[in-house]
C-alpha cells in the first residue's frame, strides 16, 4: 500500500508540472507550419512531458492490489487520461494561460508522448520481469 501512495504522488506531481510547464507564458514559441516543423524543440519538449505522465501512471496503476478487478485495461485508460489531459491543458493555453497559445500539434505531440510512455513502460516491465 506504502508503494502505492509514493507512485500516486509521482504521478500527481508530475501531472501538476506539467499544468505549470504548460502555464509559463512563453516569449516565442514556434508554430508548425510544414511537417518537419512539426519536429521542433517545444513538440520534443511536449513529447518528454507527457512520456513520464505515462509512465507514471501506469506505475502507479500496477503497484495496485487486485490491480485487473479494478481496472480492465490499465494501458488503454493511461491513452485515454493522457488524450484527455492533452486536451485539457491546450485548451487552458488556447483560452486561459497569458502568452500562451494550445494547438492540435502540441495534442498530438502529447499524444506521441503517451504512447511512448507506455511503450517504454512495457520494456521497462518485461525487462524487470527477466531479470528476476
């Protein structure tokens, strides 16, 4: 249960950076007008934010007891939480956040993030599990 707890703080935590990262007003931040704009540093900085987010929760989510008669898909509801979060926080830069401006590129560099997060979990996991 004490693992638990931690790996639900960390996973907080880390959702609360994010919220504040995505605050900060920015001076300049690029906007993608072609494709390999779209590979710009603040879409590589999107893409390290919400990998962890994944990663995080989905730590969390197995450090629970009777982890599968709670929750049926644990990797799908990571990919649903982390859309939703996505979209929550674009639109908060779109409609809230002074100097800020959300667009779908930035949700799907999130996206992109997620999935990552949960395939470097998966790794991690299997990996773990072999070296036991």
């Amino acid at each position: 249960m004490k693992k638990s707890k931690s790996r639900l703080t960390a996973f907080v935590l880390w959702t609360l950076f994010i919220l504040i990262v995505v605050g900060i007003p920015g001076s300049y931040i690029p906007q993608p007008v072609s494709f390999w704009r779209l590979l710009s540093p603040d879409k590589i900085v999107h893409i390290f934010l919400f990998g962890p987010f994944a990663f995080l929760l989905l730590r969390y989510l197995f450090s629970l007891p009777d982890l599968h008669s709670k929750i049926k898909f644990p990797f799908l509801l990571t990919l649903f939480l982390g859309i939703i979060y996505a979209t929550i926080t674009e639109l908060l830069q779109f409609f809230v956040f002074v100097g800020r401006n959300g667009n779908i590129y930035d949700a799907i560099a999130d996206t992109v993030g997620v999935i990552t997060g949960i395939y470097i979990y998966q790794k991690w996991n299997r990996k773990k599990d072999n070296d036991v």
